[in-house]
C-alpha cells in the first residue's frame, strides 16, 4: 500500500491513519473527519437537526473544531466558554477566551461566556484554596465547577444536549483509569451518550472515536486557530501518564486504542456488564440553593464552595463520568 498517496484520489497524501490503513489528501481528509463526526452523532442517536445544542468549548483543538463541525454540518450549536481566571505566565484564560471570541465572530455564531471570578467572587485557584480539596492540583474543584456552570447553561437557556470535544485518547485514558481500579459506578456510566436525568442535561461526545491527533489535523487543515498551550495544571497529571502508556501501546500495536474503547462500549450495549448495583447508586436531592442534583442531603458542593465561608464535608462529587481536564 502507497501510504504517501491519498486512498480516495491518488494526490499526495497529507496524513496517514494507521489504526485505519488510510492515507488522505487535504480535501478528502476534511471531508472523511465530517462524515465519521455525522456517523458518530447518528450511530448514537446523539441528537438531530430539531436539538438546540449546546458546545463547550475550551479554546482548544477539540472543542472549537467540534463546533465547526456542528455548524458545517447545519447543526443548531451555540458555544459556553468558561474563564476561570487561570493566567499565570502564559495568560492561559485570557488567550483560551480570545481564540473562543474570534472563532465564534468570525463565524456569526451565538457564545455565552460565564466569567468564574465574576459570578462567584472568585476564580478558581481562590476557589480551590478555600475549599477543602488542596491537594495538589484545583482539577477536582474545577471539574465540579464546569460541570455545574455548564448544566446550569444548558437547564436556563433551555437546551436539550450538551456536547463536549472529548476524543478517543481522553476516553481511553479515564477508561484505562477506571479498568485499573475497577471502579464499576464510572465504568457504568462512561458512554458516547448522557441521557438527561434527574437535573442533569444530556451529554454527547460527539470525537470519542477520534485520534487526538485526528482533530489536530482537522484543525491544522481547516484553519482554525486554537490554543496550542495545555492547561498549567495539566503537567504531570494521571490522565497525561495513561495517554503516554496508552501511545506505547498504540505505536507497537496501531489501533489499540480504538479496539479498548470500542469494544469496551458495544459490550456495554450489549446489557449487565458494569451496571452499578442498585445498592452503590448515589441517592440524588435538589440543592435548596441552586436547584441541581446532589448527592448531598444540603446544598451542592459548588454552592459550598462559591459561598463566602466553606463548609465542612464535601465529599459529594457529582455522580458523573471520571472526567480529566
Ligand atoms: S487541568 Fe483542567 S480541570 Fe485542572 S485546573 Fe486546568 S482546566 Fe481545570
Ligand atoms: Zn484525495
Ligand atoms: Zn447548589
């Protein structure tokens, strides 16, 4: 095989996927990512052209080039960037937000921006340190956060899904995470597809089947300017050390990747493997501030957190997918 020539119309190819055995050229590349991105929304019944759909978009690779995707494809997808005030020397905030502002501008499309610091008082490394979680890095604080601010956006504008730039190399990797502690409550709810339950919004991951390095090459190709710097809390984290174990893999044996993610999920489609037992499933209450599921019998931890002085015991993470980053 001439793995230098596009598969499709025998130009010079511009990338070569090896998990697929298929060399593509530019055009034909942009044109495969889109129709793999339409497959992925339809083989899971992700949502259709009547869903108001909400985007969130991080500034990144990923999330900017779903929302393009979404978009080319006629879909109705508006954007929630997050600024949680992360600056330090790159500005990481600033520049992430300027990328998300200029990306939706230059295409005419809706942006909700929730500013941290503004709406609570404080960004999320002040967050973080007065919570009870300083550990280390402000990842779990933050993912609480996200998921709050991002649910609330979709329950107060009144959109049915919301979809997030996940790819097949995050998946695999909080699936590595989870396989190696057997964590059978993650497990079971680790899907392409969230249904809407109790409070929560429906979530999608649209790329779970793609190779990051497939939606960099989207982005590359299509132009879209993203930024390029990772989170600083991101150095050295779990989820960083399971992507590169999971590379070893994937360059001595290609397709590794997509084999343990997608077969991990046909299993689960199939019925009872990693279904929680009843009696593990967390009991979900209203929070009597915000209105949001909780595992608490209180209120929720966001609005412990967000609250002038914090309050012991917060020990309730939302019952959501492992999530990195
Ligand atoms: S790495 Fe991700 S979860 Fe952690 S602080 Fe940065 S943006 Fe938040
Ligand atoms: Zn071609
Ligand atoms: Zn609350």
């Amino acid at each position: 095989m001439n793995t230098s020539r596009c598969n499709t119309c025998g130009e010079k190819a511009v990338i070569f996927m090896r998990q697929h055995r298929l060399p593509l050229c530019k055009t034909h590349y942009l044109e495969w990512f889109i129709e793999q991105s339409e497959r992925a929304i339809k083989k899971y019944g992700m949502f259709t052209h009547h869903d108001k759909i909400l985007v969130a978009v991080s500034g990144g690779k990923d999330s900017l080039s779903l929302w393009d995707v979404l978009w080319r494809l006629g879909y109705q997808a508006d954007g929630l960037y997050i600024n949680l005030g992360i600056d330090g020397e790159d500005h990481y905030s600033l520049q992430s937000k300027n990328y998300t502002v200029s990306f939706a501008a230059e295409r005419n499309l809706n942006l909700h921006i929730f500013d941290v610091a503004a709406e609570t008082g404080k960004n999320i490394i002040q967050l973080y340190k007065q919570s009870q979680r300083r550990k280390g890095r402000p990842c779990s604080v933050c993912g609480v956060v996200k998921r709050h601010i991002m649910n609330e956006t979709t329950r107060n504008y009144q959109y049915n899904v919301l979809a997030t730039g996940h790819n097949l190399d995050d998946e695999a990797a909080v699936l590595f995470s989870n396989t190696l502690s057997w964590s059978v409550e993650y497990l079971a709810r680790q899907f392409p597809v969230l249904e809407e339950e109790e409070g929560f919004a429906r979530k999608v991951k649209p790329f779970c089947r793609f190779y990051e390095r497939e939606s960099a090459a989207y982005a590359l190709l299509r132009g879209i300017n993203y930024i390029e710097e990772e989170c600083p809390f991101s150095d050295n984290s779990t989820s960083l050390y399971y992507k590169r174990l999971l590379n070893q893999l994937e360059d001595a044996q290609p397709g590794t990747k997509i084999r343990f993610f997608s077969n991990f999920i046909e299993a689960r489609k199939k019925g009872a493997l990693f279904q929680a037992p009843e009696s593990e499933k967390v009991v979900l209450n209203p929070c009597p501030v915000c209105g949001q599921p909780t595992g608490s019998s209180g209120k929720c931890y966001y609005c412990r957190i967000t609250a002038p002085t914090v309050v012991e015991n917060n020990d309730d993470f939302p019952p959501d997918v492992m999530s990195f980053g």
